[in-house]
C-alpha cells in the first residue's frame, strides 16, 4: 500500500491477528446477528453486549 498516491488500506485479515476473530457462525447468520443489533442499540457497549449474549445463544 502506498498512502501518499490515496490509495484504501487494505487489512490483512490471515495474517495481522488485530483483524481475526473466531469463526462460530456463516457470512449470512453473522450479517443478520449484527445487523438486527445494530438497530437495537443506545451505543456501543449496548451493541457490543447484544452481539456477546446472540453469540451465547447461538453457541448454545
């Protein structure tokens, strides 16, 4: 990446482990469950605890 020519920086999402997360779920589920909490929020801790207990709930 080259910032001076404004060129989008691009995460590394395999090798920069800033950016990874655990897989528990599909692409699909994972934009639902993220979606329908964002909707639901004051801010983000709220959003933040809505996603850990639907993560909960789906683990279970």
């Amino acid at each position: 990446m080259n910032a001076d020519a404004g060129e989008p920086w691009i995460p590394d999402f395999e090798d920069n482990s800033p950016w990874r997360w655990e897989w528990i779920q599909d692409d699909e589920a994972f934009h639902y469950d993220v979606s329908n909490a964002a909707h639901k929020v004051k801010d983000v801790n709220d959003f933040r605890t809505k996603l850990a207990l639907r993560r909960e709930k789906r683990l279970q």
